[in-house]
C-alpha cells in the first residue's frame, strides 16, 4: 500500500545527512530502496518533492525543490516509516530458524536502537566487515541525537551507513510476536 499523495512505485525517505535532514519521494523503478541505496555502480540518488531542514531544526523547513540529486557518500540514515514493503526484499523461508536480535549502534551526533533479523548465529565481523551492503537494515528503530536527547527520528526501518558506525552491538534475542 501507498502513501496517500504518492505514486505506486514511489517511497517516502527521511534522508539524514551530518548536517541535514533531507524529505524525498523516489521512484525505485521496479526496485526496492535497499538495492538502490547498496548498489555501487551509482554514487547519486535522484530525489524528487524534496524538503530541506537543518538536523538542529528538523521540522523548520528551510528549503523546498522539485528535484535534486543526493550522494550516497553523505547519507548517515535513512528512515522509512511507510511502504516497507518497498524498502527491503521480502524476506523467504529458508532452512534453519531467522531469530531476532537487538542492536545498538552509534554514528556521529546520534544513537540508534532497534532489532536486525538473522538465519543463525549473528557475526559481526561478517556484517561489517566482510557484507557487501553499506547500508545496514535496523527494523523498529529509534535514533537520538546525542547533543539533544529531546530529538528522535523514528522509523519501522532506518538504513545506516556502514561507513559511518562508531560502535555496534547486539544484546540478546528478541521474543516476537
């Protein structure tokens, strides 16, 4: 299902920049954003109904375009809210149990709590280590901005630059359901 006021094929992102935040639609073209945001033949993300705000001042809206082009290189975050569905492949039955973990991470100016699924035993060295995706999945996430612990992006899914982690952990398996 759609946003109301957004195309089929079309997802709205809170992008989060070390400085910004950046409101967007983008047209995945058949694709779901995490392959978008992963793919390394492209360096750019064309953006369009985009809103500019300083992180300081997220809902101060500074700015307004009917396109832009955002590089994937100063993407710290980036929040989803509706249309999962179109953010992340649907994930298939495979052998073996898919359990859930919490997870902790810091980038700068934030902290950023929610779950990650996994199909056995989580290792970190393979996930940030030797993973090809840059931008790892958070589910249920919340990301607090540490000079200002009042200011928090939520989202049902927020990607965060692999490039720009400071520290991240695990705790223990999460119950579902």
């Amino acid at each position: 299902m759609t946003q109301p006021g957004i195309r089929s094929g079309t997802i709205a992102v809170d992008f989060l920049t070390p400085t910004h935040r950046i409101s967007a639609q983008m047209t995945l073209r058949g694709r779901v954003l995490a392959d978008v945001l992963n793919d390394v033949r492209t360096s750019f993300l064309p953006l369009e109904a985009v809103f500019l705000s300083r992180l300081e001042e997220p809902a101060r809206i500074l700015k307004s375009f009917g396109a832009a082009i955002l590089s994937k290189n100063h993407i710290t975050m980036a929040i989803v809210n509706v249309g999962v569905e179109l953010a992340v492949k649907a994930i298939s039955p495979t052998y073996g149990t898919r359990k859930v973990y919490g997870v902790f991470a810091t980038i700068p100016g934030f902290e950023i709590e929610g779950t990650m699924e996994f199909h056995g035993r989580p290792d970190l060295h393979a996930l940030l280590v030797t993973n090809v995706e840059r931008f790892l999945p958070i589910l249920n996430a919340q990301a607090v901005m540490t000079g200002r612990p009042e200011s928090r992006f939520a989202g049902e899914l927020i990607f965060i630059n692999r490039d720009f982690i400071g520290l991240f952990s695990l705790s223990g398996e999460v119950a579902q359901g």
